[in-house]
C-alpha cells in the first residue's frame, strides 16, 4: 500500500467527512463543499483569519435577514446547530458593523479589496455584497483578473466591477416592473 493510499485511509476512518464523503455528497447534491472550505483557507495568514472573522461577524449581525450560514457538517437534513459564541476582541467595535436602515425597494452595495494579497501572482482579492431590502441578492469574492500597481487600482477595479453587478440587477428588476431610476450609492473603503 503506497504512501498516499495510506494517508487517505487514516483520513477516512479519522474525519467525520473523509474524501470519500466528501466525494459522495458533492455528487449527490451537485454542490462541492471542499471547494467552498478551499477558497476560505486558502494560503491562510493573519489578514485572512482578520477577513474571516469580520465576515462571520457580519453574518451573525445579519441573521435576522434569512441568510442560512451555520451548520455543524454538511448533510442532507440541514440540521440546527447552536450558532457558535463570539469572544470579545479588543480589536472590533460593534458600531464598525452598520444595520443599514432600507426601503424595500433600494440597493444597497458594498465593495472592498485587498491589494496584492496573493504573493504566487501578485493579483487582489475583491469582494462584492448586494442586498435589496435588507436581504442578501449577491456576493462574490474573486481574484481580480490583473495585477493592480496600488491600492486604490485595487479598489477601483472592485469598483467598476461592482458597478456591472449593478446594472445587471437593474436590468433584471426593471423586467419584474421594479425599475431604479435615481444614483445607486456605492460603499468602500480605500486603506
């Protein structure tokens, strides 16, 4: 038995969700959680853990707008898990988090992105977030398709690229007779 046939072995019978399962679920619902484990871990570091963290605090902040985002493993029943305890950091304020007071029929976006954070190929994370009427339309997070000489590039890519989300989403609510005729305001920061 090879080296890596080994290894697999013990992380079969060592994990809850071993390749195998892991394999087994993603056919059955189509859905590749590794993927979505690989792209948070991803090369982590402490502006990873700093990002991570303000996400999750993000999501706790916003649970009352119906966005399911804790689960103690992945299944099929979705069981209920108990949404897990936040420690106090010196670092957070809770104010840093706004709850945006919205009219139904308003857009709300925000954009940032991180310079260069990638050291294999020098591109910037970006992060987009949609919500219409205080529920969540869209998210992404992706690798800017070129390398930014600053921050503020990084930022303005992320920008305009938020701005195409916009007017996609704007298309699709004027075919549903929910037409946005004034500015949409755009939040981000530029550190």
């Amino acid at each position: 038995m090879s080296a890596e046939a080994k290894y697999l072995k013990k992380l079969e019978t060592a994990t809850p969700l071993s390749p195998i399962a892991h394999a087994k679920l993603e056919k059955e619902l189509g859905f590749s959680y590794q993927q979505t484990e690989g792209a948070l871990i991803y090369m982590p570091c402490g502006i990873h853990y700093e990002a991570i963290k303000k996400v999750y605090l993000y999501l706790i902040v916003t649970k009352n707008d119906d966005v399911i985002y804790w689960r103690k493993k992945p299944c099929l029943d979705l069981p209920e898990g108990d949404t897990p305890s936040l420690k106090k950091d010196s670092t957070y304020n809770n104010s840093s988090i706004p709850e945006h007071q919205q009219q139904s029929d308003k857009l709300y976006t925000a954009v940032d992105s991180v310079y260069a954070s990638d050291s294999s190929h020098r591109r910037s994370v970006a992060g987009v977030c949609i919500k219409l009427a205080g529920g969540l339309v869209l998210y992404k997070s992706i690798f800017q398709k070129s390398i930014s000489l600053s921050s503020t590039k990084a930022e303005f890519y992320t920008a305009v690229a938020a701005g195409k989300y916009i007017l996609n989403i704007r298309s699709i609510m004027s075919k549903i007779e929910m037409e946005q005729f004034e500015a949409k305001s755009l939040y981000e920061d530029n550190q």
